[in-house]
C-alpha cells in the first residue's frame, strides 16, 4: 500500500500543511496553511482544519467537523460529523466602533483533545476547554469546562454522568471500582478522576 497523503481534488490543502502516510482528505475539506496532521487520518467531507491546527495519528474528523486553530489533537482522537471546536472566547465581527476586527484585534484560544477521545456529532467544545484521554463528548454536547480522562458527559452545559474505557463502553461500577465490561481495566474514582487499578 501506497504511504502517500490521498487528498481528493476538490479538497482544498495549504501547500505547507503537513499530512502523515496514509492520511486522506475527501471532498470539498480544507486544510489550512501550517497545519500538521498525522500518518493515517481521515479527514471526511466539508471538514475544515484551521492553520497550525496539530492532529495526531489515526484521527478521524467525520463529515463537516470544524477544528480551528490553535487546536491541539492527540492520536487516535475521533470528531464527530458537524463538531465545532471553536477558538474565540469573546467573539464580535467588529471592534466596539464597528470598525473590522483585524488579527491584531483578538487572540485565538485552543481546545485540547487527548488520546482516544471522542466528539459526538454537532457538540460544540468552547475554547478554551482540554478534553482528557478517552472521554466520549455525547452528541449535540456544549463543553463549556474541561473533561476528565474517561469521563461521559452530556447535554447543554455538558455535565458528567459516567465513565467510559478505551472501548468507548460505559464503565461498571463493582464495589469501589469502574470496570471496562470489555477489556476488563479497573479504576478508581479519586477527587472526581479515575485512576487506574
């Protein structure tokens, strides 16, 4: 198998944006100048990579997903179709005097997203918020705060309601213990995170 990027021609890719071995970017998607994407990404339909955005290996930006930058992306992250990873804390068209917003008038803020971790389709995650390893961002979803590893959360403002495995299964509880019902990793709950067993 060919270790060459796949960008299909309607894809629009910054001529400096970096794609890892095997990674595919399908129709109509963007991939700005600066951004760094990893070996083995899929990048789907309509999806939009800001500049200097940084994703890992073997991520997966389904259909329309927005990342924008200076969002940070470990491996095996996954964005569900129509997610939004907004950058601007305090967002205007314009300065106070209707004058246009240049570059120079705001500063963008990034969203951080660990290993394993999942957005479901059309969550939005505010930045600036970091999503730890392994937490499932339930679909439709609006993180205003930041995720612990492993944590499910839901709804508008996202609030926890469980823990999921590497498996994305939602974890078991067995006395003081969280189980994977799947593979069988143990944890234990300290100060509202999971450590493991």
């Amino acid at each position: 198998m060919s270790q060459e990027a796949i960008v299909e021609s309607s894809a629009d890719v910054a001529a400096d944006a970096q794609l890892g071995a095997r990674t595919r970017v399908w129709h109509l998607a963007q991939v700005r100048e600066g951004a760094r994407l990893g070996d083995d990404c899929t990048i789907g339909r309509g999806a939009y990579v800001g500049p200097g955005v940084a994703i890992g290996n073997a991520c997966k930006l389904q259909n329309y997903a927005l990342v924008y930058e200076p969002a940070r992306l470990g491996d095996g992250v996954f964005i569900g179709p129509g997610a939004v990873l907004t950058n601007d804390e305090f967002p205007r068209a314009a300065n106070p005097d209707l004058s246009v917003k240049s570059a120079a008038d705001w500063t963008s803020v990034g969203v951080s997203i660990g290993d394993g971790a999942s957005i479901g389709a059309r969550a939005v995650c505010i930045a600036p918020v970091a999503i730890g390893r392994w937490a499932l961002v339930a679909a439709g979803a609006v993180v205003t705060e930041d995720v612990p590893d492993h944590a499910l959360v839901v709804g508008v403002p996202a609030r926890r309601i469980g823990w999921v495995g590497r498996t994305g299964k939602r974890l078991l509880a067995e006395g003081e213990d969280w189980v994977c019902p799947e593979t069988g990793d143990r944890f234990r709950e300290v100060r509202g995170a999971l450590v493991p067993r």
